[in-house]
C-alpha cells in the first residue's frame, strides 16, 4: 500500500470515529464565526543568523627582514600604490659598510688566489723536474685549494651584503590601498627574531568579506553557495548581499561555547563598506517558492458543536476495509477544508517550514479554503465593526 493510501484510511478512520462520538450530542445551536486562509502563492525561507567582520578579500602585512633605523617613510593611510612602489627606507650607513668590507675582503682573496696559483704553477714545474719534494707540491695545492675556498666564501658574503642592503628598501609586493601605517620616521625596528609590520595593504577594497562566527548548533545547515544578506550599523536601512565562500574546520572555543568561521562574499562596487565594519548577517539555508499553508491549520481539531458541519470524503473502494496505520507518514499532516459551508479532512504533505507558513507539495490546490479556528458566540453578543473574535476582549466586556 503506498503513502497516499495509507494518509486517506488514517484520516478517514480518525474523521469517522470523531463524527460518530459527535453525533450523540446535540449541537448548541449558537452562531458561529469561522477563522479561515485561502491557500496562495507563497515562499518559505529558513535561515541562520549570525555576526562577523568586514575584512577585505586580500591583505599583505608589509614588513622588513634587517634591523635599523628608518630614514623616509613615503605613504600614508590610505595611500594608493603599486606594485613594485617604494614605501619606506631604512638608514643604508651601517649595511653599506657592511658591504664595503665584504667587497674588501674578497679582493683579499682574489690576490690571495693569485699567489697561491703562482706557487702552485712554480711547485708543479719544479716537482715534475725532480727539484721539489712531494711535501712542497702537496702544500702548494692544498694552499690553493683553500684559497678559492675563500674567494667563493667571500663572494657570497658580497651577495649576502647586497641583500641585505636591499632589504633597507621597502616595496609593495601589490598593487593596492595602504590600511594602517605602524612606524614613524626614526624609529628603530628590529627583526632579530620576527618580522616586524610596517603596512598593511589591501589588494581591492572592492571585494571585501565578511568573517562570521556560526555557533555550533547552526553550522550544519551552511553549505558553501548559500545566499546571504548582511545590514552594518553605518547604513542600517540598505541591505548587502553575498555569497558563502567557505565553511572553515577550525573551531573557536570562547566561554565554552563553540563557533566556526564563515567566509562570505561581500561586493563592495560603490566602497561603502569599510574594513572592520560589524556586520549581522543572514544566511538563507533553505528557500521554496510553492503554494503555502498557515502552520495554525495543522492545530484545528472540529469539536462536537461542529459535527453537523463534517462531510468525509469517499475513500477509493481498493482502500475499504483496509488496516489504517498507526502513524502517520512522515511529513503527513491533516487540515480541515471548507467547501459549501461544509469541512473536510484533507491530508497534505508538506515540505519545509518556518513556524509561521508550511509549503505543500501535494494535497491542496490554490484557492482551496482550510479552517484555522471556529468560535461559537454566547447568546446576545454582538460584533462590533472591526471586532476580532479571537482577540480577548477588555475586563466588563462581553
């Protein structure tokens, strides 16, 4: 027996037994008012709040390999460079003479290889003419040897000075906005241990994003491609939109209580949104377009005063005198239609909800009525214009 069969004998077992237990009582006879919803065209969203940080896509923290004391800083806050763009200097006097004895000391060497390769060629000639010892000519070549191990030595100590020297001058890796400038001119840095930031820089100020911290309970419903919508205090009537970029796996433990980075995307065409901006975001997780339901309809059950109003609808004859189930399948929940003055189970499947509205996939069509609630009126009450008759009404009003 398939789901739709099994929904038709659980409501009708249920309707019938109802209307029978009804049936012995005699109906008040009071006026009633009928709280019902047209079933429409509608959406459901079901979302996942949370707060983060504007931050902008791509920044470089800019800093100096060599210790000293900087001489000219030439950007600012805010300062549009390029790659390649000179931003500050450090006093060159120190690694330049630095350099200057390296340059020295491999010109040391270069003449101390000359002599050893004159001794060497004067020790080979003498040996091979048996005028020399075996010692000699092994001292010459290992004096050689050395030698051009000390050229080579002190060549790359020239290399490394150049370097050195080089790293005084500090260039933009990217082309990009300077964010914060951390030095001022003559102060001293030293990087004896790490590297120390003089700038930080955005590559594009117009591709920001935004890092949010989901709590642990949420996180399982964000999934990478997930619109979002974001509002910042600076512009709280605009909304932005994004995108989810990336779910990270490192968690955040603070007070006990876990959360997870989310990286979302963040347009920023026009730059109204500034780095470090505190945004609270919105991520939709789920969203359907479909005819929908008030969850309140779900909750009406008819009483004995509504007994006369029941009509049950005629089960298929393959489905007459079958076991109904036990429970009702999943995602199976019954509403009551009303048609002619008359109401009806109709069982319905539906989909997603959001406390508010449900979407139907099956078992209601647009423009179908379902009731939401009845009220009897007590003999002698009158409805004033504008009156709800499920509101409570004011003390010494009946």
């Amino acid at each position: 027996m398939g789901v739709k069969g099994k929904v038709i004998i659980a409501v009708a077992a249920v309707a019938v037994a109802g209307v029978a237990a009804w049936l012995i009582f005699r109906d008040s006879g009071g006026e009633l008012e009928w709280h019902v919803d047209a079933i429409r065209e509608g959406s459901v969203e079901l979302n996942v709040t949370a707060t983060g940080y504007v931050r902008p896509m791509d920044t470089v923290e800019v800093g100096t390999q060599v210790s000293g004391e900087i001489d000219h800083i030439y950007v600012d806050y805010n300062s549009i460079v390029k790659k390649g763009q000179l931003l500050a200097e450090l006093d060159k006097q120190t690694l330049t003479e630095q350099l200057n004895q390296a340059v020295a000391t491999q010109e040391s060497c270069e003449s101390a290889l000359v002599y050893a390769q004159q001794c060497y060629d004067r020790t080979k000639q003498l040996y091979d003419a048996k005028a020399a010892t075996l010692a000699d000519f092994e001292q010459a070549t290992n004096t050689l040897i050395q030698a051009k191990s000390s050229l080579t030595n002190a060549e790359t100590s020239v290399r490394e000075a150049k370097v050195q020297l080089s790293y005084a001058e500090i260039y933009s890796p990217i082309d990009g906005i300077v964010l914060s400038r951390k030095v001022q001119e003559g102060q001293t840095v030293a990087a004896s241990f790490e590297t120390p930031t003089m700038f930080v820089i955005a590559n594009d100020l117009k591709k920001m994003q935004v890092e949010a911290d989901v709590d642990e309970a949420d996180i399982g419903q964000v999934a990478v491609g997930q619109k979002v919508t974001f509002t910042v205090d600076a512009y709280p009537t605009r909304t932005f939109y994004g995108e989810v970029n990336e779910i990270r796996l490192s968690p955040k433990v603070t007070s006990n209580v876990v959360t997870y980075t989310v990286l979302i995307s963040a347009p920023n065409d026009d730059e109204k949104l500034y780095p470090g901006m505190t945004a609270s975001i919105t991520i939709v997780t789920q969203h359907e377009d479909a005819p929908v339901v008030p969850m309140e309809a779900f909750e009406f059950v008819p009483d004995r005063s509504l007994a006369k109003y029941v009509e049950m609808p005629e089960p298929p004859a393959e489905m007459i005198g079958a076991e109904p189930p036990k429970e009702m399948p999943e995602g199976v929940k019954t509403v009551w239609v009303r048609r002619d003055g008359k109401i009806s189970p109709r069982p319905v499947e539906v989909s997603i909800n959001n406390g508010v509205n449900a979407i139907v996939k099956r078992g209601l069509e647009t423009g179908d009525t379902v009731v939401l609630s009845v009220r009897e009126k007590e003999k002698g009450e009158k409805r004033t214009p504008g009156d709800n008759p499920f509101m409570p009404k004011p003390p010494g009003r009946k």
